[in-house]
C-alpha cells in the first residue's frame, strides 16, 4: 500500500501495511469528522467534545500502550502517523490526543501502581475518563526544578498547594497528573481527581491559538491527595521530562501534518487563483515558494520516519527528540508564512485554513520546549558544555 496525501520520497516503501492503512483511514477520519467543524469551533473558541468518543472507537487513544490495558499497543510509527494526520486537521486535536497518550496515560504505565493502570488506562482508552498534565506554573516554564507546588506528607497522603499553567484539557479533565515537589524536596507525581476539595481548574481565555483546545489554570489550596494517588515509580525530573519526551515525538510528526495542510492548500490555490490571465502558480516567485515547502516538508518526514524507527528499536535519544520538535516545528511555522503570503489577502480569510493553521503553530512552535531551549539540549550534546545550567 501507499500513504495518501504527500509522500514525495517513497516513505511508504518503507512501511508495512498496517501502518499505511491506519495513516489512510486517520486521514479519512480527519477529512470527514474534523475538517468539517473546525473552523466553527476555533471560531468560537470551544473544543469539539463530540469528537471524543469517536477518537476512542477508532483507538486514538492510548494507540502505543499495552494491550494488556485495553490500550491499542500498536507501534510508535503508526502513532506518529495518526499524531501526522490529526494536526492536518487542526493542532488543538493532535494537542487533546497528546496529553492523554503521552503525558497522562504514559506515566500512568510507566511509573503508576498495577492499581492505578487497571483503573484508569482502560477509562483513559475509552475516552471516558480526560486527563490533563500539570508541570508549568505561572513563573517557571523552561525551568520546571524550580517549581514552587508544593505537597506536604499527612495521615495518609498528601496536602498539596500550588498552581500550574497552559493545562491543555484542564477543566475538562477528570484526573491530573500533576508534579509537585514533595516537602519542599523531592518532585514526585500526583493523580488529583476532579471534584478533590480546593482543587479548581478555571479555563483560560482570550487565546489567539489553539482556539480549539481547553487551555486551563490548575489551583490547588490545601487539596488532600491520598496515598494510593502518588505515582510510586519515579522521583524527580526524570518522571515529567520523561514524559514531555513521549509528548515531543508526537509534536514532531504533527507539525509535518499542519505543514502538509498549508502545502497542498497552496498548491491548489496556485492553480485556481488567476492574475495577468494567468495562474499565479506560473509564477517563478510563486513557484519557488512551493518547491522550499515540499523540500522541508520531505525532510521533516524523513527525520519523523526515522525517529519512529529508532524509538521501535529502541535507540531514540533526547537529542534525537529535541531535533525532530525543534526542526518540524520551525519548518511548519515557515511553511504556515509562505502559505499566507501564496494567499495573499484570502491569507487571513476563514474561508481558508491557512491562518488557523498559522495561528496554531505559534503555540506549538513554544509548547513542550522551546524552540530555543531544545537548540540548547543540542548544544549541550554537541560541545559538553551546559548553557542553561
């Protein structure tokens, strides 16, 4: 089988079967149920829950976790194809898809209790169950060691007080995976639950991005946490970082996904739009505009490719990761700009995805490291020498 949509270099010569039919049925996926509300949603800033239940029943949800726990247990490159597939549609989706994989079901898997895995991987899986992920606070972003959450050992559990920030799902969220430093000490993983006592999770509004995401505030005043509820595999950074990890591999295909949307809308404009009784695709301005976004684009498929290969195998790095976020990133805001400027005023035009797609990546392009920071893990592998420590 082939991929459908852009694959210019071959990918799919590389790819089993399986692997293209999940890429094709998310794209039809993406074709028949997002493309069709989303620009209704962004418009009025609201996240399209009745998607969920059918991102669910077409296993979105929990796609690279064990079967064991009625997760999907496929491998990372078909994640990434549907991670691909879903941000050509719109990010705040991919972005809803992500924190549930990566950041609330990962670490549930990974350093959760046989309890806690049997409880809420399967809810999480089915989509009736929505987490969110709480490590960014107010004044600490780049440098989550700082944070100055707090939970403090009692009779059975914990007493947690603090804030977190930019929480995709938060106040839709039934559970949190919140990192909090435990007496002051050591950062640890804590399950809130909706509902907890002094816990709130306002929404946050008057973003010009992701409009189509819940983005929250997480407040915790002296919120009792029970024992069962810490994350009992990992302590410190190790358990957040680890997890953002999981969430940058998915970011770094997505972005090849809003890059392919503004492409292929681009190409089609070029040929539609006429000036000088002419397409404006005739033109060498034009044309050369084209050809930088389908060279960037291939080479964002292949580093994603490859990446996937090296996480099934078992050989991804951090470095590898913060390449791929950092790259795929900067290559589809690029591309989102040039698709603008191929459209000229019709750019800005809802009519079009292009300004959605542009907005979109803005946050992207920040979110789960910066495009700096990740040059400053590069830099760090490279030469030895930390600059941000």
């Amino acid at each position: 089988m082939k991929l459908s949509g852009l694959d210019y270099f071959n990918i799919s010569t590389y790819l089993t079967d399986n692997e293209c039919m999940i890429q094709q049925s998310t794209r039809e996926f993406v074709d028949n149920e997002i493309l069709p509300i989303i620009e209704k949603h962004f418009n009025q800033g609201t996240f399209p829950n009745e998607l969920i239940p059918k991102l669910a029943e077409m296993g979105f949800l929990g796609i690279n976790i064990s079967k064991k726990y009625g997760c999907g247990g496929m491998n990372n490159i078909i994640y990434g194809l549907v991670c691909q597939e879903i941000e050509r549609g719109d990010s705040g989706i991919r972005s809803f898809i992500s924190v549930q994989n990566s950041l609330v079901m990962y670490p549930i898997f990974q350093y959760g209790s046989e309890s806690q895995k049997k409880k809420w991987l399967p809810l999480l899986a089915k989509g009736e169950s929505i987490g969110c992920f709480g490590l960014t606070e107010p004044d600490h972003g780049s440098d989550p060691g700082s944070m100055k959450t707090r939970a403090i050992k009692t009779e059975g559990g914990y007493i947690l007080n603090g804030a977190k920030m930019w929480i995709t799902n938060g106040t839709n969220a039934d559970i949190s995976i919140v990192w909090a430093k435990i007496d002051g000490k050591t950062i640890r993983g804590l399950i809130v639950e909706k509902g907890m006592d002094g816990f709130t999770a306002p929404e946050m509004k008057n973003k010009w991005s992701l409009r189509a995401s819940i983005t929250s505030e997480l407040i915790f005043q002296d919120v009792f946490v029970p024992e069962e509820n810490l994350l009992p595999g990992v302590e410190g950074l190790k358990g957040p970082l680890s997890c953002l990890n999981q969430a940058r591999y998915g970011i770094g295909w997505g972005a090849v996904g809003s890059a392919i949307a503004v492409y292929e809308e681009s190409v089609k404009y070029a040929k539609e739009r006429h000036q000088f009784d002419k397409p404006i695709g005739s033109f060498q301005l034009v044309q050369e505009k084209l050809a930088w976004m389908l060279t960037e684009i291939t080479k964002g498929q292949l580093l994603a490719f490859h990446l996937g290969k090296n996480k099934d195998e078992g050989s991804i790095t951090v470095q590898q990761i913060s390449m791929v976020k950092r790259n795929n990133t900067w290559m589809a805001r690029e591309c989102a700009k040039l698709a603008r400027e191929i459209h000229g005023a019709n750019g800005i035009s809802g009519e079009y995805p292009i300004m959605r797609h542009l907005m979109n990546i803005e946050s992207v392009f920040t979110y789960e490291g910066t495009f700096d920071m990740h040059t400053l893990i590069l830099g760090e592998h490279i030469t030895g020498i930390s600059a941000f420590r």
